[in-house]
C-alpha cells in the first residue's frame, strides 16, 4: 500500500500527461511566457503505462485520474486509457480536461475504457469566458459537454472557478443550467497554483461565499446520508434533491486528514500533495534499469514522508514552484 505516517492510504492516482493547454485562464498561467517540458523530459506512453500498472498491481491503487495541462493534447491518450482498461484488477479511470476537443474524441475514450469526465467550465457568458481564458473557445466547451454525455462518460461533472471581477456573481446561473442539463457541478476555490504566483487570499471566492449566494435561489441541505470520506466536496442537496451540488474548498475548509491521493507528473515526478515542494524522481528510475519492485518501494517511500496537511494556513506557506498546469489537477 502506498501508507504514510499519518494512517492514510493512497488510492487515488493522478497522472499528468502533459504540462501545455490551448487555454491560458487567468488563476493558471500567463498570457505567453512559460516554458514547456520537452519531449525527452515527458513519460513515453509506454512508461505512463508501467507505472500505472505498477500503482495498480503493486501498491493498491483502485482510480486513475489523468489530467494535464489539457491531457487531450496528449497524442497516445486514447492508447494510454485503452491499454490502462486492461489492467487487472482494473482501476476505474476518470479525466479532467476543458472539453476543447472532446466532441471529436469522447465516444474513442469511452470504447477505450474511460468511465467519466470533469469539464471545466467557469461561465455561461463566451465575452466572460473569452476574458478569463484569453481564447475564443466557449461554444467547443459546450460542444464536448454534450459529447461527454451522449457518449455515456457519467456522471458529467463540471468544475467552475469564480475569481473577482470576472463571474463571481454566476454561481446561481450555473447551478441552474447544471441542473437543466444533467451536469453535476463542483465549485471550487482558486488556489495558490497559478504560475505567476499572483494569489491573494485577501478577495477571493470563498465557499462560504459561494453557498451564500447560491441559496438566494435555492434551498441546500447537506448531503447527511453519504460518508463523505475522502472526497474533496462538500456535497449539498439542492431543493431537496435528488440533484447535487459540490463546493471544494481547498483553502478554507481543507480536507487534508482523509486524503487519499498520490500524484504523478508529466516529466515522472511523485508528488504527495497538490501544495509539495518535494517531488520523488520515478522516471530516473524507470530508464536507468530498475525493477517494478525498486521503482514500487520507491513510490512507497516518498508516500510515507506526506506531511500532515498542505499548511495554507500557516504563516510559512510557500507556494510550489510549479504550477497546476505542471503538477496536475
């Protein structure tokens, strides 16, 4: 098992499959500027493969999230969830993506094996969208959305991010149209991963913010019935249900304590926590001869030294060097 020091186990593996997006959304990374991984730095498939094998069969890993950057620029991907499918046990698979070019893609990905998506979507208005991502790309968004669905990739989930004079005020429009629509919507607070290191706590969206605007046209209840566990929402029933909302509030309301996740970047890094500063080198390993076995008690090493919480809270905080774009969400 990948255990720590703290009781937790990791099952819950998150693989970035690429640092770059065809979005620049204001809370990730500038308008130009950052420079991206090459390709020798990059996993081949064939590695991302071993070592999602390895999590699988050696250290208890039972869900795959592959992320990015935007891991559908990622050109083996629908070989990479095909060949990941095959596993056994076979882990359920999911991918978070901003749904440009999932029209074209979602049916592959859902005869490849994949089981369900996380869309981001931060508005409902393209001149907003436009200004919080720099690109003119809302209705591909919306487009991929309907894929995802028509292709059966459910529950659809989409994740929005309200920033301070860009859409703090759509929260109630975009439950309503999740709900008309059968998405099932997660708001989550912006955190300290933005690659110009411009977060402030002072201003920001909180989720108390969001759930008090919310209910000046719903009812929510929360979801009392479902241990909520390790899930990173809050989940609340809205008017009633059966419908949901979601609200991960990474930074005020942190659910370290349960957290269940081990991470995997683009160029091969583990990472225990979204908010690290250390990172463990698997790929080294991989291409200088080492076993499943090595390369396995590796990954467990760097899961027992996790720290107790990512420490957002504390005056000491430093922000990672990398940024979510790099890490993988």
């Amino acid at each position: 098992m990948l255990l720590d020091t703290y009781g937790r186990v990791a099952t819950d593996l998150r693989v970035s499959l690429t640092d770059r997006c065809n979005l620049r959304c204001t809370y990730c990374m500038p308008e130009e500027g950052l420079q991206w991984l090459t390709k020798p730095e990059l996993l081949t498939d064939d590695e991302i493969v071993r070592l999602v094998r390895i999590a699988v069969t050696e250290l208890g890993v039972t869900e795959v999230r592959f992320t990015g950057g935007e891991p559908l620029l990622r050109p083996g991907l629908t070989g990479i969830v095909a060949r990941c499918a095959e596993l056994a046990p076979r882990p359920r698979m999911s991918l978070t993506t901003n749904g440009i070019g999932l029209e074209r893609t979602a049916s592959a990905l859902r005869d490849a094996g994949l089981d369900r998506v996380n869309v981001s979507l931060d508005t409902l208005d393209p001149e907003v969208f436009q200004r919080l991502t720099r690109r003119k790309r809302h209705a591909d968004v919306l487009r991929g959305l309907a894929a995802a669905r028509a292709a059966g990739l459910e529950p659809v989930k989409v994740n929005a991010v309200l920033m301070p004079g860009f859409n703090e005020q759509e929260a109630p429009d975009l439950l309503s149209w999740a709900l008309e629509e059968g998405y099932e919507l997660r708001f989550i607070e912006q955190m300290p991963l933005d690659a110009q290191h411009g977060w402030r706590r002072e201003g920001m969206i909180t989720a108390g913010d969001i759930l008090e605007s919310l209910r000046t046209r719903f009812e929510l209840a929360p979801e009392e019935e479902r241990e909520r566990g390790s899930a990173p929402a809050e989940r609340w029933l809205v008017d009633g249900g059966p419908q949901r909302v979601g609200v991960i509030a990474s930074v005020t309301r942190p659910f370290c304590r349960a957290c269940d996740r081990t991470r995997l970047t683009a160029d091969g890094q583990v990472r225990t926590c979204l908010f690290a500063t250390e990172e463990s080198d698997l790929r080294g390993a991989l291409r200088s001869g080492a076993s499943d076995a090595e390369v396995a008690e590796l990954w467990r090493k760097a899961m027992w030294g996790k720290k107790a919480g990512a420490g957002i809270d504390d005056p000491s905080f430093v922000q990672p060097r990398r940024p979510m774009s790099s890490i993988g969400g």
